[in-house]
C-alpha cells in the first residue's frame, strides 16, 4: 500500500483528505455528541445537498453552494432552537427534507444527461482533486484554530452553559459560532462520505473516546486518532476490494464502536 501510496497522486490525495477530515471530526464531534446535536448535525448535511444542486444549475463550484447553504441552514436551525421553540425536531426534519428536494429539483432542470451526484451522497475519498484538498486544508485550518483559540471557553459551555453566561461568557455568540463550524465540517466531509454518511464520522469516533475517558482534551485527540485509523484502513479496503470509499470507512467506524462498547460493557475498558 505503501509503495502504491508515493505512486499515485490520487491516492496522496486521498489520505490527506482522510487525515484533514479525521482533525476535523475529532475536534467538531466532540462538541456535537457533548451538546447533544447529532441530529442537528444531520439535518445541517442533508441541507447542503440543495446547495450541490444549485451549483450545478448556476454553474458555480457545487462545494460552495454546499457551505453557502449549509450555512445559512445551521444559523436558520441555530435561530429556532436558541428561541426554545420545542418543535426544534420538527424543523430540523423539514430542513433535512426540503434540502435534499430541493437538490434533486435542480439537478432535474439541467439540460441533457444531469451530473453524477452519487460521491455527494456517499463520498468518494478516491476522488479529491488537489482543489479540494485546498479547500478541504483551509476549512479545516479555520475550524482547528477556533477551537484552540476559544478553547476555555468551548470547555465552559459544554459544561455549564448556565455557569458560563453569569461569568460573563457570550454563549450565543458561541452557539451560532459552533453552528458555523458544523456547517464547515459538514463540507470537509462530503467528499470523504458523502452527505448521507457523515453522522458516522461525526460521531462514532468520539463514541469511542468518551468509553475511554472523558476529560476534552484527550477525548478530542483519541477521537482524531481514531477517524484517522478509520478512515486510512476504510480507503485502504476500497482501493484493495474496488468498494464505495464511504461505505467503508462508515462501517469500520461503527464496527470500531460496537467492539469498544462490548468491551466497555464487560470492563474490559475502563473510562478515566
């Protein structure tokens, strides 16, 4: 794998988009399994594909019409669920739906034989061009520096938001700053698994982590460790067996957790 790896250009790029993507996922689901907002995540991703769509149909980046969109989902989301409005669920499923229809409707208005959209839904980490991985290495950059930057004051919020706030913590700003970030996220990881299975990535490495420990920090880096294991042995079945890239790397990832929480549940690991 190795010798074919410095062979092939494709197949560097691969690695480093799974390795970008893990960083990412290791910081951001943290935060998202913590808070509670896998659902939330969910319905941000699924969003975006209205966005591919209107790309194509416009003829602009379809990546951007992805972040442009999943943006603006995250901050409308964002919105409902900081009034306490408690149909939040609700919305998120509208959302959820009316993203992927709208993505649909756009591709069925293009002239003649519509693009192959199959690597938006379910990745195809054997396909990032060199473009991408900029792209993929400038969000990530983004999402890693405010996370280490505000990082006492993400460790307050996930904590006690309450106890934040009376200490002087703009935990709105926060919020809608942590919306922004998933929505970042959530581009990083379409070309990677696509949009339908990027929950996996987002949680099941962190669920691993946290049966090991709970302290943040470590939970973070554990859980960076291992999307990065996940990922470079699911792109490594796909290259060797000729498997879709994202179905892989997803299902090593929930195996990953299934092993660990039945160790877990008969003590052979033991959370710190």
């Amino acid at each position: 794998m190795l010798s074919v790896l410095f062979q092939y250009q494709f197949l560097q790029n691969a690695v480093w988009a799974g390795l970008l993507a893990s960083i990412v996922c290791g910081i951001i689901g943290v935060i998202i399994v913590e808070k509670k907002l896998v659902m939330m995540s969910g319905g941000i991703a699924h969003t975006s594909y209205g966005g591919i769509g209107l790309g194509y149909l416009l003829g602009f980046e379809p990546i951007i019409g992805a972040f442009s969109v999943a943006v603006l989902a995250a901050l409308g989301i964002g919105y409902i669920k900081r009034k306490g409005d408690s149909r939040t669920d609700v919305i998120i499923g509208l959302f959820w739906s009316l993203g992927m229809a709208l993505g649909i409707l756009f591709i069925s208005l293009l002239p003649g034989y519509p693009p192959e959209m199959s690597s938006y839904l379910f990745g195809n980490i054997l396909a990032v061009t060199r473009s991408d991985l900029r792209l993929i290495f400038i969000l990530a950059l983004v999402v890693v520096s405010l996370v280490i930057i505000l990082f006492d004051y993400w460790k307050s919020y996930l904590f006690d938001e309450e106890f934040a706030t009376i200490l002087g913590i703009k935990t709105a700003f926060l919020e809608y700053l942590l919306f922004i970030l998933i929505a970042l996220a959530v581009v990083v990881l379409i070309r990677v698994v696509g949009i339908i299975l990027v929950l996996a990535l987002f949680t099941a490495p962190t669920a691993v982590a946290t049966l090991f420990t709970k302290d943040l920090r470590i939970r973070m880096i554990l859980s960076i460790i291992l999307g990065s294991a996940f990922c470079l042995s699911g792109l490594w079945l796909s290259y060797e067996f000729n498997i879709a890239s994202g179905a892989s790397i997803v299902i090593l990832s929930s195996l990953g957790y299934l092993i660990a929480y039945i160790a877990s549940r008969n003590k052979i690991i033991k959370s710190n």
